[in-house]
C-alpha cells in the first residue's frame, strides 16, 4: 500500500480534530441548552392563583349541578331533547339574565341540563304523567318539580281556539291594564287553574314550554300551557319582560295557538322546532288589542 507523504498526513490529522473539536462542541450545546430553544416558542399565560380555600368545593352556587350534568351527558346514551342549536337559543337568555325564575313545562332528559344552567336562580318542574314523573324523580330527587293534571285533550283544540273568544273568562279585561286571571279561574279551560301554590306566587322570568304530550288525540296537548304562560307574562309587575320558548312549533296545534296567544310580534327568535317569544307586561303595551285593531286579544 502506497504510503501518504507527511505533509498530507499533517492535513488530514488537523482535519479530524477539527471535526472532532466541533462535533464535542455542538454536543456541549445540545446538552446544556434546554429543549425550547430548538422548538418554536410557547405562549402560556400565568398559573391561575386557585380562588377559594382548598376543600371547599363545589361551593359556589349551581357548580355541583353543572359538574352532575356534565358527567350524565358524558358517560349515557342519553341526550336532551332539544338540539344543540335550539338549547343554544335558550342558553343565550340564560347566560344574559340568570340567575332567574324559570319554570318549565315537562319532565325529561334534558331536565338536569334546565337546572344546571339556571347557577343560584329557581327552576321548578311541571309533569302531567306520574309514571315518568316518578322515573326522573328517582333519577335526580334535587329537582324542584310537581305532578299536574290537565283538563284538555288534543283532539279538542280547533274547538277550543274557536271558542275562547265568546268565553269572558278567558279574555283579558275591556281596560289597557286589564289581565286575566289563571289560580282558581276553572270557569276558562285553557287556564292552568289548581297548579302548586308556588306557581302562582311567583313572577317567572322565562318559559320552557316542552310538555305536556301532544302527539296523539287523547293527549292533553299544549294549548293551556301556551295560554297560562300568556297569562302569567301579561301579568307581570317586576321590570323587563318575560322570555318564552315553545318547543315543537312544526306542529299544527303549537304553531296556531303560539301565534294566537304569545303573537309573531313579540317573536324575536326560532330555530329548528323552537320559537321565542319576549313578552312584555299589559301595562306597557299601549291600549288593547281590540282598540288597536289586533287580530288576537292577547296581541
């Protein structure tokens, strides 16, 4: 084998070290340089100091009820009812106003949400089937709800939209603050007339209308559930007015006693099978519907 001359073998042992020398170096970087700086950087705020006492909890109002809810969407088959969409038009009235009193009518699977929702607020419970009633109670005692009867039938309900208006009972007096009355007044049947007591002694913020049944003839359909909530929202005395959401308005009888009673003009929001109404108390409505020429008395 040929040999290389010193010279070369000069060059080629100072290029190694070189090599070498560079490579140790680079080594030296890479260990005492920590990983971030190889990596784009990261933009995290400061560690948020912890707000309460530890132990304490869920001790802010409604965080328990949140902290249920989520656990029972997240671990059943069960879902709510409504859509996502349509609870998201709910939910911004809920996030604007509560804490609130809000009552609605049924019992069901979205009945923990309803609750959750409503943080240090009153969210009572109407349901007119004992069986289910039980079911859901034994479910989730902490609800706030009661077994209700209706008087209607769904196969009734063109006759009872025909024939309100010839019943005084039913009517909203001939004056511009006139309202009409719902505890005890058996004499309309579309009134709501031997609910809890509570139920009357409340002024409710916001109405979910999702019950009763109202999908076969025997039913007893929502027609007094739409009336009643008329009712109570006309009669208002606090400030601001009354939100009201009716589910299930692709159906007829929905649909024709919503617009008879809780009117397109003060519908202010829909999507998919629910329309909201905000209603305002008769005492800021100027004059009735009769001497402003309304299609309905109640609009």
């Amino acid at each position: 084998m040929t040999k290389l001359p010193a010279r070369r073998r000069l060059l080629a042992a100072a290029g190694a070290c070189a090599v070498l020398v560079a490579s140790l170096l680079l080594f030296a970087t890479l260990v005492a340089t920590p990983l971030p700086f190889l990596l784009p950087p990261l933009s995290l705020p400061c560690l948020p100091a912890v707000a309460g006492a530890s132990g304490s909890g869920y001790g802010a109002p409604g965080v328990a009820a949140l902290a249920d809810a989520a656990v029972e969407y997240a671990t059943t088959a069960t879902v709510p009812q409504q859509s996502r969409d349509e609870i998201g038009l709910s939910l911004a009235v809920l996030r604007r106003r509560a804490p609130l009193r809000l009552l609605v009518f049924g019992l069901g699977h979205d009945s923990r949400l309803w609750h959750a929702l409503n943080p240090g607020g009153v969210t009572v419970f109407l349901e007119e089937d004992p069986a289910w009633y039980r079911v859901v109670r034994a479910q989730a005692p902490f609800l706030r709800a009661h077994l209700v009867a209706y008087r209607t039938r769904l196969d009734h309900a063109d006759r009872l939209l025909a024939g309100y208006r010839s019943n005084p009972a039913c009517l909203p007096g001939a004056d511009a603050n006139a309202t009409v009355r719902v505890r005890g007044n058996a004499a309309c049947p579309l009134a709501l007339h031997n609910l809890p007591p509570e139920v009357y002694e409340t002024e409710w913020d916001m109405f979910m209308i999702d019950a009763p049944k109202g999908y076969f003839a025997a039913a007893p359909g929502r027609m007094a559930a739409i009336w009643t909530a008329a009712a109570m929202a006309r009669a208002r005395r606090g400030e601001g007015d009354t939100d009201v959401f009716l589910h299930d308005v692709n159906r007829p009888v929905e649909k024709a006693f919503a617009e008879e009673f809780l009117c397109d003009k003060f519908r202010v929001g829909d999507t998919g099978r629910l329309w909201h109404f905000t209603i305002p108390p008769v005492s800021r409505l100027s004059g009735t519907a009769a001497a402003s020429g309304g299609r309905s008395p109640f609009c």
